[in-house]
C-alpha cells in the first residue's frame, strides 16, 4: 500500500538524481568538484503529524444589533378627563424628569366639581358622621388622577384649587409631548410618555443557521462604538418570527444602563460566547472533505503508512475543529500532504 508506493519514489528519484551526476561529472579533473545542494527524498516528502488532544473551549461568535428601549419601562400619562392647559413645566422633548416632579397645571371641570363634591362632604361629615359619603367622594378624586397630596390639601385646609397639576409616576426622559400651553386636550389623550432608560434592550440579528447553536450560547458582551466601557447582558428572548427580507432571527438581550449611557438606536457589536467545556481537537489542516464526509488519515503501526478514517466535525474557529466522532485522544493523524494521502488513497481503492 502506502509504504510500497513511496519506496517505489524513492527509488526512481535517487535513480534519476545518481544519473544526473554522473552526466556532469568530467571523465578526469585535477580540481576540487563543487559543492551541491540537492533536496533529499526525506525533505521532498516529509509527512508531520499531530496528537488528537483535548482543549478546554469556549466557542464565540460576533454579531451585531441595536440598542431598543424597554417597552415595560414606558409610561404613558393619559388624560382621564378634558381640560386646558394652563402651565407647562416640562416644555420640551427629550427632557429628564424625576418621579413626582410637576409636568403641568390644568384646568378640568370635571375634576374641579369634584374637589367641591369632596370638600362638601367633609364639611357635612364635621357635622353629620357620613364616613361612606367621604370615602365616596375621595374614590371620585383618585380614579379622575389627583394626586394624593392634593387630596390631602383638601382635607387639612378645607379649601379646593381651581388648578389640578399633574406629576410625573416614573422617573425618565419625556420621548413624546402633545400638548403645549394653552393646549386643549380630551380624555383619554396622552399628554406624554416617559421612557426610563435604567436598564435597556439589545435586539442581536443572528442567521437562521445560528439557531441550533443558541442554546449553547451563555455570555453576551456588548461593545458600542464611541463608548469605552463593555457591558455583560443577558439572554431574554427569541422573537417567534424570522424576517424575510434579511432571513434573520431577533434575539433580546438585557442590559443595565449605568447613567443613561446607553440611548436606543444605538450601534452594537456583540461577541456571544458558550460555556467552556472540554472537547477533542485537531487542526483544520488535518482533515480532508471527500464526497460529503470528512477523513482524517490516521498513523498505524508500521512506520510511514496512514490509514484514512471517516470522522464527524464541528468547526471552532479559523484554526480549529471539533471531533465529535472517529477519533480518540492521543492518537497520531496526519498535518500536511493530504493531497498526496488522497491520491494514494483513491489508487489503492481504500474509499
């Protein structure tokens, strides 16, 4: 096989380069022949070879997103009856705004009727004990939106404001504003909506192919361009819907957003990595595809004849596969000259 094809070369190469010297070399010559460097048959056909080992591995992969604002951390501030604006605080938008901070005042009829309902009844009840009656008339208030310290002003100084002021629920950044002072407004409008920015989204666009693979993906490192900083996120969830255009799946990544660093729209490289676990490896240079498998030729116990074995591969990176099956560790396959492995192989029908 192997070893009775290269001793066959060998000697018809040694043949060939002892005939050629002799075709130069002069019948009688008083000087000193000159020195020549020719490659030997060892040099012209040096077969290396490599240990089948085990490596503790970590498989990642880069992919890339944007930075999306989370939709449960956006507020809505609805209006629950007419009114108009008399004074508007928060003018503009893309302006920060604390929790309980004052965003207008306003002017409804129905919510002033309804502090003079509430404001009668407590008078009544000074007189007349009618803790239902109360209870009724302070339900009205907090289901029209008054905030609880203006109920509370009712209360202790028997007095109403024509003006209600509404306050901000959350703390964030004010991404939408529809009214302006002056405005007129109806029930249910939305007067602003609030985005709170404390922890944010990355949606990562990943190939259908990816998908087999994400179970295994754990750790998510998140680099943005223009900021220094790295962010660690986590796996949230896998949109059910694939888009056609692109053949691309969405995966939902969280993230804390340490001092609003972080804005939706944002740019990001993510590098997704698995759990190290420890697998067998051999170089990229040692396999060969053949009619839709992979084969690795595997030394034997006779000295300079390798033996083609079918295995099964997963790609690691750029240098590495993972042998999934067909090899054990230890063993010695060969690094180089597969093509010349491959012919021989075919010559002697061994696949």
């Amino acid at each position: 096989m192997y070893r009775s094809l290269i001793i066959l070369i060998m000697f018809t190469l040694t043949f060939s380069m002892q005939a050629e010297e002799l075709k130069q070399t002069p019948e009688k010559t008083s000087e000193k022949p000159r020195e020549q460097i020719q490659p030997t048959v060892s040099q012209l056909f040096n077969v290396t070879t490599v240990k089948v080992k085990k490596g503790s591995i970590a498989p990642k992969k880069t992919y890339y997103g944007y930075v999306v604002a989370d939709d449960a951390l956006m507020t809505d501030i609805v209006a629950w009856y007419s009114g108009f604006v008399e004074m508007l605080y928060t003018n503009q938008r893309y302006q920060r705004v604390n929790k309980g901070e004052a965003l207008a005042k306003v002017y409804a009829p129905e919510v002033y009727k309804a502090k003079q309902d509430y404001l009668n009844s407590l008078r009544f009840g000074d007189k007349h004990p009618s803790p239902e009656m109360i209870k009724s008339a302070r339900d009205k208030l907090e289901l029209l939106g008054v905030d609880p310290k203006e109920i509370v002003s009712i209360e202790q100084t028997r007095r109403v404001d024509t003006m209600t002021t509404i306050y901000a629920p959350v703390s964030g950044w004010i991404v939408e504003k529809h009214i302006n002072n002056g405005s007129a407004f109806k029930t249910m409008n939305t007067l602003f909506t609030i985005v709170d920015l404390e922890h944010v989204w990355v949606e990562m666009k990943l190939y259908q192919d990816d998908l087999e693979n994400l179970k295994e993906l754990n750790h998510f490192t998140i680099k943005i361009k223009g900021i220094n900083n790295t962010f660690q996120a986590k796996k949230s969830l896998l949109y059910p819907m694939i888009n056609p255009k692109e053949s691309t799946a969405t995966l939902r990544l969280t993230l804390q957003n340490p001092n609003d660093i972080l804005m939706p729209g944002m740019y990001a490289t993510i590098s997704a990595a698995a759990s190290q676990s420890t697998q067998l490896l051999i170089p990229r240079t040692a396999a060969i595809r053949k009619n839709g498998s992979w084969y690795a030729f595997l030394a034997t116990e006779f000295k300079g004849e390798y033996e083609p074995v079918k295995i099964e591969l997963k790609p690691l990176d750029d240098q590495y596969f993972i042998v999934t099956q067909g090899l054990d560790e230890g063993e010695s396959i060969v690094n180089n000259a597969l093509f010349m492995m491959d012919s021989d192989a075919q010559i002697n029908s061994l696949y």
